[in-house]
C-alpha cells in the first residue's frame, strides 16, 4: 500500500525511515509474541532488556565502539548532559575549554560556568558562526579539564570536517545533530552525547558513549541521578528508562545497517547535500549561503534569499509543494533545509528542483 509522505526537512524532530514507522506499526499491539506493546513492557523483563541490548550492540557494531568505552541511554536530552558533564568531570582547580560554533555549544559553556571555571580557546561568534575556527594548542590551559566540541551546528550549517587531536586532552563532543553520519574514531573521543531526535530516532533518549578512564575522576557526592556509574552499573535501567523510544532506536540502528552501515549512509548524504548546495551555487548569487565552503555541514543546509518578500513567497509555495520545515532559524534568517540520515535522496532531489525553477522565476 502506498503511503503519502511529506517531504520532511525539520530540524528535529526529524524524519524517520519508513520502514521503521511500518515495522514499528506492525508490532505496537503484540511484540513478539508478548500479547503487549513494547510500551507496556517492564523494563525489567528479558524482552526489554534484550532490545536494549541489541540497541548496544548494534551501535557498538555501526560505529567500531572500542570495549574502552561504555554505551548508556538517558534522558534529559543534551541539554541534561550541558551540566552532568561538568559535573562529573570538571575538577576545583581544573578548566573547561570550549570551542564556540554556534547556540548548542553556547549553552553547554552556560551550564559548566555554574559548576567550575571555563574558557573559550576558540569561537566564530564574531562572523555569526559562519565556520569551524582554527584551533591553537597553545590557548589550552595546562589544567584543562577536557576539550568541549558541538560536532555539527543545525541553526548556522556548519560541521566539523576534522576533529581535534590534542595529546592528553580529553575531548567531548555533542553530535546530536550528525552522529552515524559518517564513519568517525569514537576512540579519539573520551565522551560523545547525542540527542536521539534527528539520526537516532524519536525524541526522549540520549546516547551517551563514554570511555572508562573517566569515571576514575566522577567526584563521589553527586546526586545519584546525575552520575553517570549510577548508570553504568545498572545498564541504563537505574530508573524506567524511555522504553518506547530506545525500541524505536534501536529499529533505526538496523535500518542503518541494512543500508550498508554508516560508510553506505555517509555516501547517501554527500549525494543529498550536493544537489541541494549545487542548487545554491549556481544560481548566480540567488541563494546565499550561510556556512563558508570550508564548513559546510551534510545535514543543514542553510541559505539566504535577496530579500524577505521572496523567502516568505519561496516558504510558501513550497509549503504547497509539500516541503515541510523549511524555515530557517531567526539567527539566520532565510532558509534551512535538514536532510538527516532517513531523509531519501528523492526528497533531496525534489528540492533542488524546486530550487532550480523558483530562482529562475524570480531572479
């Protein structure tokens, strides 16, 4: 039965493979013989526990997570992690430094201010975070506690194409917006954190991936809550976890990996991203892009019209084309196109059409 579909760009919530929504469809009454939804499952019974597990497993697999590291499912979104993190890692006479990319990574320089000291080693704040600075080792305080990174930047459209790499610095990354992606070293990483709701699944779990050798340093007279052996040492099930959620998640890991894993996703969305910033390039200056070609993210295109009349026109009549979530963010301004991992390639292609013909009406 063909289903009609949106053509979903939303920042997040994001869009969802179809075949999860099906699958996920077919088992919401009875799951696998339990005569229940996974939602009404205990999240102490082996059914749960198992699909839990999988999720691990599955993610461990998609992204060669070293036996370093653990792998928990929280809640409280990143915006939870802007402050468990320095929480747990932040010593009295140690520094937090921060690279500022854009909003996201503000706010986790915001929550770590209110735990201990902080410094900015690098930012493009002055440009409206048009791109990923350069970064001087030199800047970083000798007592740095670790190395804080926002991995791609959903209001502005820029990504880092390189990591940092510095010796004996701990480096944590928030990749709500793009992790599985692309193929990445989660060894060089001490903490990776990410909001489920745009290449994960649906909103209400985060992914935390943490190397061990850090919870050596967790201070012991933290809310039990807000530190992560809590966790740990309960397989995220400290507390009832979102069930339903690290379910779906989990459906979204085995879509991936049906696709061919992340180097086959990670192909698909070059593909994606380069219809529609071809569009941008060539129109002769029609569409203006927000990013710097430099740092250009593969999951948010952002991009300008010369004036307001005709993003409000070009909004609207995609609207009537089915487009959804166009709008760009009022930092920004104009347009943002969100084409995260289950956005399909024919999505992308409608749009650059779409793209090609309002410019050449209107330019």
């Amino acid at each position: 039965m063909s289903v009609k579909r949106a053509y979903n760009f939303n920042a997040g919530p994001s869009a969802l493979p179809l075949p999860v929504l099906q699958l996920a469809q077919q088992e919401l009454t009875d799951f696998k013989g339990t005569g229940m939804s996974v939602m009404e499952l205990s999240h102490r019974s082996k059914e749960f526990e198992d699909v839990l597990n999988h999720a691990k497993e599955t993610l461990t697999e998609l992204l060669s997570i070293p036996d370093t590291h653990e792998i928990l499912f929280l809640q409280g979104g990143a915006s939870l992690q802007f402050s468990m993190i320095p929480m747990n890692f932040l010593g009295k006479d140690q520094v937090g430094a921060f690279v500022l990319t854009g909003a996201w990574s503000e706010k986790a320089l915001k929550e770590a201010k209110k735990v201990g000291e902080t410094r900015v080693i690098a930012s493009t704040k002055e440009e409206n975070y048009r791109s990923i600075p350069v970064l001087d080792r030199s800047e970083l305080p000798s007592n740095t506690a670790y190395l804080h990174i926002t991995s791609n930047n959903t209001i502005f459209g820029t990504q880092w194409t390189e990591y940092p790499e510095f010796e004996n610095v701990d480096l944590i990354a928030d990749m709500s917006s793009d992790i599985l992606c692309r193929p990445i070293d989660v060894s060089k990483f001490s903490l990776i954190y990410a909001g489920a709701q745009k290449n994960l699944g649906p909103s209400g779990v985060t992914v935390v991936i943490i190397k061990k050798d850090l919870l050596k340093r967790i201070p012991a007279n933290l809310p039990t809550m807000l530190d992560y052996n809590t966790h740990i040492k309960s397989n995220s099930l400290y507390n009832t976890p979102p069930t339903f959620g690290i379910y779906m998640l989990s459906l979204v890991l085995d879509w991936i990996k049906e696709q061919g894993g992340v180097t086959a996703v990670a192909e698909n969305n070059k593909k994606k991203a380069e219809l529609i910033y071809s569009s941008i390039d060539n129109s002769n200056g029609f569409y203006t892009p927000h990013a710097t070609n430099d740092s250009r993210s593969l999951m948010n295109v952002t991009f300008t019209l010369p004036n307001e009349e005709l993003t409000a026109a070009f909004l609207a009549q995609s609207k009537e084309k089915g487009f959804v979530g166009l709008a760009g963010h009022r930092s920004v301004g104009g347009c943002r196109a969100s084409i995260y991992n289950a956005v399909p390639l024919e999505a992308c292609q409608a749009l650059a059409a779409f793209m090609d013909e309002f410019a050449s009406v209107h330019a």
